[in-house]
C-alpha cells in the first residue's frame, strides 16, 4: 500500500489525527498539512477514530496516549488489523523522548514537530522496507530501478544517464548555517570531469540561488536549477526564473526578520524568490518558527506554500518544485533520451526523486543510498568519472575524503 507513501508525500499521504487536546490537534494539523499530508481528522474519541480507520483508510495515524486506558489500545489493535503504520505521543508523561508502545514509537515530552516529523518518516519507511522485503510488486517497471529502491548500491554511471545533483547534504555536508558549508577542494574539477564524460548532461539542482552554486563550485559551471526551480540555467547560459514580482512579498521578510530577532539562533534566510528560516542552532524553537510561518502561510494559500527542510522550513511558490525543474532540464539536447538520476538528501528532494524515476531513471536518497555520508556521494562521482573515461575504477582509500 504505502512503498511509494513518502516519495508521494505532497501529492496524497493522509494521516488520521487521534488527539483530545484541541491545542496539540491544532498544530498537528498546521505542521502535518504544511508537509503535504492530507490530515483526517483530528478526532478525539474511540468511536471517532475507528470510524476514520474504516471509512477514510489513512495511510498512517498519529495516537494521543491520554485518549483512555481502554481506547488507545483500542486504536491500536484497529490500526493493526488495517496495517496502518502509527505511533503515539504523550503530552504528559516525561522522561526519555523517543520510547516504545506496542512495538510502535512513543515520544514523550518534550517532544516538538520536528520529532513528530522524523517519526513519521520512521514508520512509512519501516511499512516500505516491510513490502519490499515481502516481494510486493513495485509501481515501476522499468529495469533501471530494479536494485535501487531497495536501498542498494547505486549504478556505475555511463553515458545512458543523466545526473542530477543536489548540493547541501548531497554533495557537501551540512555545516551550522548555509554560509559556512566546506566545499571539498577536488569537488570542482571531479564535477568537471563527470560533465564531459556525460558530454554535458549534469546538473545542480539545489535550494539556494544559483549565484551562489556557482560561487561555491567555482570554476565549475553547468546546466543549474536554484531555489528548488525558481530559477533554471540552461547549457547556453539562457536563464528563465519567476519574475520578481512573484516572489514572496517585502512585507514577510520585513515581518520574519523582526520575528526572528526574538528567537535567538533562529536566522532568515533571503533568497531573490523565496525566504527560509533555519532553527539548526535553536532546535527548540521549532514549534515558534512553524506557528509563525503558518500565521503569514496558511495551508490553503494559493500561491505560497511552506516546505520544511532539514532544521528548516522555507516559503515557496506553489508552482515551482524540483520535480519541474528536472522536467525542464531533461528538455536540452545533452539530456535529451538518457535516464535521469537525481541524488538528493532533503523533504525538499523527494518530488525530485519521484520525477527521476517517473522519467524512466532513478532516485537515490542520500540516506538510503549513501548511508547518509556526502563524502560517499563523491566517491561514487569519482568512480563514475574513472567508469566513463573507460578505465577501471580504483578503491578510495579508507580515510581519505574527497
Ligand atoms: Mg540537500
């Protein structure tokens, strides 16, 4: 049922809310709708809540542990029978975050929506792996996946494919803030390299404008889409990007600049199109940035919508996703008819994932498929790079990063 549920995530997971505090509903709801899920509920009674499991079959549920002595495991016992994967929170108890309930997660206080979040994933991972160790069918048939969505190693590059690379948490690992990232020292010339063995198909689809992929990969320059498709540069150097006019107003910097100024750590970031507040350096004010975003975007906006990425959340327009920015670079000629890999390691990433495979090629995650280790990521590039200059590729030695 659920192996393709995170990939699909802002198109149609649901998760049935079972929770009697009106206040936790409220921002279950705003933090669970602002991820892309379609929230069923919240419902604070047993009744209630077995009627959801029947009629609305949610793809996951989230369990208050308060509900009662009798209806939580009531709950429980339902959503097993229906193999809905679920977990439990419980607003009063206190004492180590993350524990167990029936074999399913507990968080306990303090827990914030950032963990509600990682629980989440947790358990539609663990409902994937179940199915594919089970053997269900999968939903691609194309040959090329076969071995990658099972958390495998990835392919040896050739000419059939086409690269997509994100940069923070793909290529370069995660630093305290954006502008202290610590670009590789060979990650330019391997790019390089990897660009002509392609004979030009590779490109760098990130998060942050492109003046500044290009400031950190510099001398490297190719093909790039910035601020998750706002802006997309093509081969011959032609830019299309969203007009200024559709970027977010001045008026939600100005306000989210003030705002920040009260939780220290908390940094907005502006971008020419879109904004992002990071809390890597403040992880208990999620919950603060997540109200107050929500307050300026609600989930029903029509043109803006919140994306949370890793210890932050971003402003966006509706219509721009890296999915469309794939789409768009797959139309050059140097793309054109290869299999598209997308490597990515974000929330932000997963619509390109879902692309890549859509088109016929693959999506790595970055976690998945790379233990979660940038470095891993290079050195995979760089025997990519040996592969398709025909020679045999030589073993990195342990302890060497590129
Ligand atoms: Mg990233």
């Amino acid at each position: 049922m659920n192996h393709e549920l995170i990939a699909a995530r802002y198109a149609a997971g649901s998760v049935l809310v079972v929770e009697d505090d009106a206040y936790v509903a409220f921002d279950l709801r705003c933090v669970l709708t602002g991820m892309g899920y379609h929230v069923v509920g919240p419902v604070t009674s047993l009744t209630d809540a077995l009627r959801k499991i029947t009629d609305e079959k949610p793809d996951a549920a989230v369990i208050e542990m308060t509900l009662g002595e009798e209806a939580t495991p009531k709950v429980a016992e339902a959503l097993n029978a229906a193999k809905i994967p679920h977990f439990f929170i419980d607003g009063h108890a206190t004492g180590p975050n993350l524990k167990t309930y029936r074999d399913q997660p507990l968080l306990s206080n303090p827990y914030d929506y950032h963990s509600v979040l990682e629980a989440l994933e947790d358990i539609l991972k663990r409902c994937c792996r179940l199915e594919w160790d089970l053997g269900e069918p999968r939903r691609s048939q194309n040959p090329l996946v076969k071995g990658i969505e099972g958390n495998t190693t990835p392919p040896d590059l050739d000419r059939r494919f086409a690269l997509f690379l994100d940069l923070d948490g793909t290529l370069l690992e995660i630093a305290a803030t954006p502008d202290e990232v610590v670009v590789a020292p060979m990650l330019a010339s391997l790019l390089a390299k990897l660009h002509r063995g392609l004979d030009g198909a590779l490109a760098i689809v990130s998060g942050r404008p492109i003046a500044e992929i290009d400031r950190l990969l510099d001398p490297f320059c190719s093909s790039a889409a910035g601020e998750h498709g706002a802006a997309v540069r093509y081969d011959d150097g032609t830019l299309e990007e969203l007009p200024v006019g559709l970027a977010i107003p001045p008026l939600w910097r100005e306000a989210l600049a003030a705002a920040a100024d009260y939780l220290p750590g908390v940094r907005v970031e502006t971008k020419p199109h879109g904004l992002t507040v990071h809390y890597r350096l403040a992880p208990e004010s999620v919950n603060d940035v997540w109200r107050l975003l929500r307050a300026l975007v609600p989930s029903d906006h029509p043109r803006f919508k919140l994306v949370p990425a890793r210890e932050a959340v971003e402003i966006g327009r509706r219509s721009v996703s890296k999915s469309d920015a794939i789409k768009r670079l797959m139309r050059q000629t140097a793309f054109r008819g290869r299999h598209p890999i997308f490597v990515g390691d974000d929330f932000t990433d997963e619509v390109g994932i879902r692309t890549a495979r859509d088109l016929g090629g693959m999506g790595l995650r970055v976690s998945e498929v790379f233990d979660g280790d940038p470095a891993m990521v290079r050195n995979w590039l760089l025997q990519g790079v040996e592969h398709l200059s025909g020679r045999s590729p030589r073993p990195t030695p342990t302890g060497i990063h590129l």
